[in-house]
C-alpha cells in the first residue's frame, strides 16, 4: 500500500505541475509602460539635436529611447545590431541609400518594425511608393513636431496592441504545449498492454479513451489481483479539463491500489469513496464500474457507483443491460458500504463497458446517440476481436455525429470470454 501511494502522488504531481505551468504567461506585460525604442535615419546633423530637443520630457520619462543612422545602410547595420527597435523615422532623399530603398528592404525581413517616412510636401510620389511598400504613415516637411508627436503615439498604440497579440499568441502556444504534454501523461497512465490478459488468461480485452479536451476525466484499467482474479474499471469524473484530469488520476490510482489488495469490489469502493470524500473541497465526484471476473470460476462480481450500466452480448446476440446493484457515485456520500453482485460470464460473451459520451454523443442536430440506439447496433454487431468491436463502435459514433464537435468524454472498454 506504501508503494500504491506514492504512485498516487507522482501522479498527481505531474498533472499539477503542468496545471500550475499553465499560470506562467498569464499576466501579459503591462504594455502601457514600455520603453518604445525609435530609430531616426536622416542625414542632415541638425535633425539628431532637435529630435532629442523635442522630444525630451518623453526620453526623461523613459517613454522613448533614439538611436540614430544617417541613411539606409547604416540604418540596417543597427537593425542588426538592435533586434528590438520598435520604429523607424526615415527621411526619404539621403545618400549611399534611401528612404524607399530602405523601407523596400525592411519588407524582407519577417516582422519588421513600422516605419514613419518623412518628405517635402510636394513628394507624393515618393511618399505613396513608400506606403506602397509598406510604411505605416507619413510626415511632411517642413516637420510639425506636434502632428509628428501624435503619429508616434498612433504608431505606439498600434504596437502595443501587436505585442499584446504576440503575448497572447506565445501564451496560447505555451499552454497547447503544456497540454499536449498532460494529454500524454494522461494516457501513459492508462494500461495499454491488452495482450497480457490475453496471454494470461482465456479473455481477450481492449479499451480506449478519447477526451473532449486535451485532457478529460474518463479512466478506464484493468489488473490482475491474483492469478485467478482479473479486475476491470471504467469512471469518469465529473466536469472536464485539468480540475477532472487530476481527480480522474486520483481516482483511478486510488482504486488499482486498494483493488489489488481485495477480490470483493463493494469493499473495494467503499474503500475508494472513504478516501475520495475526504478534503473533497472541489465536491467532484466519479461515477465507476468495477468489475471482478474469476478465471477459473467464470463469474463477474460487480458494482456500478452512479455509472452508465454496461452490457453483456451473449453468443447468440441476445442482450443483458446490466443496470441492476447501482450505488451513489464516488466522491458525495461518506460511509456507505457497497456491495458486489455476482452472474455467470458465459463462453464467448463479450462485457462491453461504456462512459456516457458514448450514448450522449450530439450530432449536428443535436440529437443523442442514446441507448437504443447502442442496443440497436449491439443486436447486428459481428464480435470477433475486442479490438476491431470497440473501433467499430467509436466509429459508429463518429459517423453518427458528422462534423459536430465532441461533447464530452468517450471511453470504451471490452472484455470477451474466447473459451
């Protein structure tokens, strides 16, 4: 039990760690206080001085910051040099290289800073060729600095909001990261190893967990308690996302742990249900199947917690709805004493068990696949591999619902008896 315990907690510890990751970008920088780093290219001396002289108080409040080129060329080494120049002030007609040349060849790069052109009056040609290509507005000479002050200022704004959308695109890609990474730690923790019951037993099994989200709060597992004990889960949590990914990975650690310690399933989730209730500030809860089926014997004892009943197709395609021995979910009410009930499992009948994204799936008319309709495929339904049966039947639901987008959770588990 030591052992089953820290499993629980390295396994909540991962989750929560990439829950609490998903933290660190969500404070975008406040923007409004940036230093605005502006780049003034003209070759005329005079211009650095009174650019400085304008624009002082907005330097003393460490609003903007100048660097200076004096054409083009020199205008590009500094890029180089400054990857964070937020604009650039250019003056049109310079030598070596010009204003248009200069705004032709910022285009080339990948996300260039915005420019704002500077020309006679009468140079509309130059001006429109300069937007042509890309400038962001223009100024004319002789300057009014205060018409070029209030260009900066819509240029900064414009800015601003770009960077904000930078930020919240490098959050929203840091958190897809951070979920594809829980999403795989999700499913590492659900048993995949479907041959060895096979191998070890005269049942063949397969089950497979598709989430809504990213991550979701189906679970489904099976182990052997003994050599001739094998036992079978399927849960899933209340809500989804990380808050049902961390309760479903307790959850289902929670149960494996005590499960192997017992043959009898009601104390099995008595058991689970104590431990769930306790510190349960979330109020979660988790809706269970446990199934235990002797090898030798051939008889499935079972309890359902609040869970969709699964069902047992016979050999001769008749069906059993198991919906008998249902107690409350886990998680709500402490104290209670589950109990296990016990049927024959018959040769080549298959136990087919299911969370309710399977029979609440909506399509685009939002209609439910509903349980008749399961029942209903189940009667034609050909059982010859667990594998092929439960992709055939989450492709008979995709098909179902077209193009209409997952609603929930779906997880299908099956255990058929070869011999």
């Amino acid at each position: 039990m030591y052992i089953s315990y820290l499993i629980i907690i390295s396994t909540f510890a991962k989750l929560k760690f990439y829950r609490t990751n998903f933290g660190k970008f969500s404070h975008i920088k406040d923007l409004k206080n940036m230093l605005v780093k502006i780049l003034v290219v003209d070759d005329e001396p005079y211009f650095e001085r009174l650019i400085l002289q304008q624009f002082r108080k907005n330097i003393r409040a460490k609003e903007y910051e100048f660097f200076f080129a004096e054409n083009g060329k020199d205008a590009l080494e500094k890029l180089e040099k400054s990857k964070d120049i937020d604009l650039i002030l250019s003056d049109i007609n310079m030598p070596v290289m010009n204003g248009l040349e200069l705004i032709t060849r910022l285009r080339e790069q990948n996300a260039p800073p915005k420019s704002i052109i500077i020309s006679a009056y009468g140079d509309m040609k130059n001006i429109r060729a300069a937007m042509n290509q890309g400038a962001y507005d223009f100024v004319t000479k002789p300057i009014d600095f205060k018409d070029l002050g209030i260009t900066i200022k819509k240029a900064i704004t414009d800015i601003r909001i770009l960077r904000a959308a930078e930020e919240a695109q490098a959050k929203l890609f840091s958190i897809q990261k951070e979920l594809l990474a829980a999403s795989q730690i999700q499913q590492s923790i659900l048993p995949q190893n479907f041959e060895l019951v096979e191998h070890q037993s005269s049942f063949s099994l397969y089950a497979k967990m598709l989430p809504a989200k990213a991550v979701g709060g189906d679970f489904y597992d099976f182990f052997f308690i003994d050599d001739q004990h094998l036992g079978v889960v399927i849960g899933d949590v209340s809500g989804k996302g990380m808050p049902a990914a961390l309760f479903m990975a307790v959850s289902r650690t929670l149960l494996r742990a005590i499960g192997m310690q017992s043959t009898d399933a009601g104390k099995c989730l008595s058991m689970t249900n104590q431990l769930l209730c306790q510190n349960n500030e979330a109020s979660m809860f988790v809706t269970v199947f446990y199934g235990i089926i002797d090898l030798h014997n051939h008889t499935l004892s079972f309890v359902s917690a609040g869970h969709n009943p699964p069902y047992i197709i016979h050999s001769n395609q008749q069906i059993k709805c198991l919906d008998d021995n249902q107690f409350p979910a886990l998680g709500i009410v402490e104290d209670i004493q589950f109990s296990a009930k016990t049927i024959p499992f018959e040769k080549q009948s298959t136990l087919l068990l299911f969370t309710d994204g399977l029979t609440e799936a909506l399509n685009t008319e939002q209609i439910f696949f509903t349980e008749e309709r399961l029942e209903a495929y189940l009667a034609n339904a050909t059982i010859n591999q667990a594998e092929t049966f439960v992709n055939n039947i989450i492709q008979e639901v995709k098909q179902f619902i077209e193009s209409h987008p997952p609603s929930d959770d779906l997880t299908v588990l099956s255990l058929k008896r070869e011999q």
